[in-house]
C-alpha cells in the first residue's frame, strides 16, 4: 500500500471527478447524444484520464465510485480485496436464477455463496486434469482445419472469422462441460443451431440487462425475456446430458474418471446438489465462449500482419516444442494489447489509501487494464505487436499488474489454464495448414458485449501450406 503521512491524506470526497446531474449522476456522459459511448468505455474512461488524472471518482446507478488507470493503484485494490472479493453482480441474472433454481453459481454470486461454487471448479486449475482433455482438442481442431478449407471464399478468406470460431469454442469447451461434444462444426442439426444461438443471445441479454436500468424488476423488458429464453435453452441441453452422464456414472464411474474427469468431480461431489451441478457445468460451458473466440480471431488477425512472429510460431510448432513458449507469448501480447476483459472491479474490504486519497471500506474501484496494458509507461512500443516481450529474457521490467486479462487472485478465471489449452490447440494446427494473410487494415478496436469483442469483422486468407 502506498505509504502517506496523516496529515497528507486527502478525503474521498477530494478525489478529481465532473460535475453531476441530479438524480443520474455522471449517466449523462453516455446517454444517446453525450460525449461518450458505454460500448466505447475503455475509450471513454482514457479521455476522462487527459482531463482529471489517473484516478477519478465517478458517480453512476446512484453509486460513487473510483475509476483508475495506474497499475500501482491496481496492486493495491487486490491487496484489499479481503478474503471473500466481492465485485458488481450480474442482478438480473441473479435475480432470475434464484427464482427459477435457487442456485445462482458463480458469476453473479459473492460472499459464502460465491466461495462455495469456486471450491467447485477448483480441478479446472489442475495441469494434469485439463492436459487430459488434449487428444480431444487436437481432434477439435483438426475438424476446424477442414471446416476453414470448407468454407473459405474463391480467394481463400474466411470473413468474420470470429462467428466460425465460436463454433470451434462451442465444441472445444463442450467436451470438459458439460463432457459431451457439441458437433458445431461439420454438423448443422436443431440442437447444434439451439445451442450457437441461444449462446450468443444470453451474453447479448447480460449485457443488456446489466447497463440498462434496471426496469426488468418491475416486468419482463425484452433485455430480460432474452435472457431468460437463452438461460432456459441452454439450461435444457446441458440438463438433459448431465442426466446421460449420471447414469454412465451409476453404471460405469471408472470410465467416466477416464473419459471426462472433470464432470466425475462434480457428479461425485456430496456437498453439491442436483441444480448445483447443472449450474456450475452450464457457467463453465458459458464462461469462455466469445473471449476464446476473440481473443484467438485477434491472434490470427495479429500474425496474418506479423509475417516474422507468424514464422517464428510456425517453426516452433514444427519443432514440436512442446511447451509453445512463442505462442503463448502471441497469445499473451494479443491480450495485452486487446485484452476481452475491459476492466477488474471490487469493493474495498478496508479502508485504503490510494494516490493519497482515503477511500472507505464497501467503495467500489474499478482498475481499467485495458488502458494500463498499452500505456508507455509500462510497455516499450505499447502499441506494437511484439510477442518477444513475454519471453524470458525480456520480461523482467513489465509491471505485474500492467496486463491482466485473467484478472487476480481468488477471483481469477478458473477456465484460464483450460482456454489457454484450447487457443494453443488451435493456433498450433492453423498454423501446420495454412499461411495466413490479410489485405485489410492492422487497425481494429474494441466494443464491449459483457466481454470486449472486435469492432468489426475480421476478414482472413488462409493459403494452403507447402512444407
């Protein structure tokens, strides 16, 4: 924690911030004709950086609280986050699922209740657990290279790359949660179709419900309807599969700890009821769909305009260099430079001095790393695409808490070492098949969907190799 004397600490109310309008607060900023656009809030909160420093106070919902772009201010936020971090529910998904289930896993959830569903997912962070699922991956992924060769254009492009590989992600996360694969992406049956549209309608009904007010408490607003609708969908599916597996489990458990040992650990969990095991399988299936899918059409996008990092990867992956420490170092710098997760928000568990500032216990602080992860004063060239700063002979001076796509501590992602799986997986045969290229503009940015997505459709060639 930043060291101040007694008598050079600053009050709350002291911290820099814009003037108000009665009842709405700061709303006013990103309502339809003000400045800026809550899709665009990265943006947005670095604008606002220019005019009052780099930790402000804003008030929206009612609520103040402290925005910062500082990667110091960022440490200092997990080094109070208390042992059980809280941060902003999903209340619409709250709300829903404790009405309709009376489990609201882990998402929205904080508290014992939230440290109750982690102590669930805990396997997921286990190398050998998640290495188990590799064959599978290799299958998957292999299916996509044909799929690319399949529906590739005259020229050889894939448009809008990142719709394919949602499908890639449905598929790639479905054989762990719920433990059986969803074929997306050689087969179009009812379910399949179900499945990808229900998918993108719940994280499109989260979002919405989630920046809007907060007018589905008093009747169902379209926002909601859509939630709700997709939650239902998919909650069948993954039901339905789950009670597949129960049987398979009553009949044969050694094959299923063989097979999937992921839903074996759930299915076998005593403190666990049924509608908690249907939840968590369904949160995990969820969880990492359109960041994977993101985060790997960026990937490409980057190397299809980084011939020497493309080549570098490529004679890595031909090497049959099993750790990939130049992949994951392309993954980790398209997330350092695009991250999908704009920001890391907590309630302060104690009273923290920040930037000299006072702020009070239950405060919320919201540490925007998506502005920290491409400031200069943390990175060289921080608008460049350099892979090499991840590796070890040069990463030694970069900020730990500059660049957090997974965010920090307990509340990390529990899918990261599992996605990171998947995305290696699939950069690696891309790669073995396909030089890739693009005649479109390197330039491209970021709008927020619950998670950040591509501003535009990422268009891409992909030439067959001849090795």
């Amino acid at each position: 924690m930043t060291t101040k004397c007694i008598s050079s600490i600053k009050s709350f109310k002291e911290l820099p911030t814009l003037p108000t309008w009665p009842i709405i607060g700061h709303a006013y900023l990103f309502l339809p004709g003000g400045k800026y656009k809550s899709e665009r809030l990265s943006e947005a909160v670095e604008d606002l950086k220019e005019i009052l420093g780099p930790i402000f106070r804003l008030r929206l919902g009612g609520t103040d609280m402290v925005i910062t772009t500082d990667a110091d201010h960022t440490e200092i936020l997990f080094r109070n986050e208390g042992k059980l971090p809280s941060r902003p529910p999903f209340p619409a998904l709250l709300h829903y699922r404790k009405e309709a289930f009376n489990s609201i896993g882990i998402v929205p959830g904080n508290g014992k209740e939230w440290y109750r569903f982690r102590s669930y997912v805990l396997p997921l962070l286990k190398k050998n657990l998640v290495q188990s699922y590799q064959a599978k991956h290799d299958a998957i992924a292999s299916t996509f290279v044909d799929y690319i060769k399949k529906h590739r254009t005259e020229n050889r492009t894939m448009e809008d790359l990142y719709k394919h590989l949602l499908k890639f992600s449905i598929e790639a996360i479905s054989i762990t949660s719920p433990g059986k694969r969803f074929h997306c992406l050689l087969e179009n049956t009812v379910e399949t179709e179900q499945i990808i549209k229900a998918s993108i309608g719940f994280m499109d009904g989260l979002y919405k419900t989630f920046i809007g007010p907060p007018i589905w408490k008093l009747y169902k607003t379209n926002a909601y309807k859509q939630l709700e609708f997709s939650h239902e969908t998919i909650y069948g599916v993954i039901k339905d599969t789950l009670e597949d597996m129960k049987h398979q489990q009553q009949k044969d458990p050694e094959t299923l700890l063989k097979q999937n040992p992921f839903m074996y650990s759930l299915l076998n969990n005593k403190a666990m009821n049924w509608n908690d095991i249907i939840m968590v399988a369904l949160e995990i299936f969820l969880g990492g769909l359109d960041a994977t899918s993101a985060t790997l059409a960026l990937t490409l996008h980057y190397l299809a305009h980084n011939k020497k990092a493309q080549s570098r990867a490529r004679e890595e992956v031909l090497q049959s260099q099993q750790e990939y420490k130049y992949l994951k170092a392309c993954l980790k710098e398209t997330l350092r430079l695009k991250p999908t997760a704009g920001a890391n928000s907590r309630f302060l568990a104690n009273d923290t001095v920040i930037e000299g500032f006072e702020v009070p216990s239950g405060t919320l602080v919201t540490a925007f790393s998506s502005i920290t992860s491409t400031d200069a004063k943390y990175f060289d060239n921080p608008k460049s695409y350099v892979p090499e700063r991840w590796l070890r002979d040069h990463r030694r001076n970069i900020h730990p808490f500059a660049s957090l796509p997974f965010g920090y501590g307990p509340r990390m992602c529990p899918g990261r070492r599992l996605a990171e799986q998947e995305m290696i997986t699939l950069l690696k045969n891309v790669l073995l098949n396909f030089e890739i290229t693009s005649l479109e503009s390197p330039e491209i940015g970021m709008i927020y969907r619950m998670n950040r997505i591509p501003d535009r459709p990422i268009n891409i060639q992909f030439l067959d190799l001849k090795l």
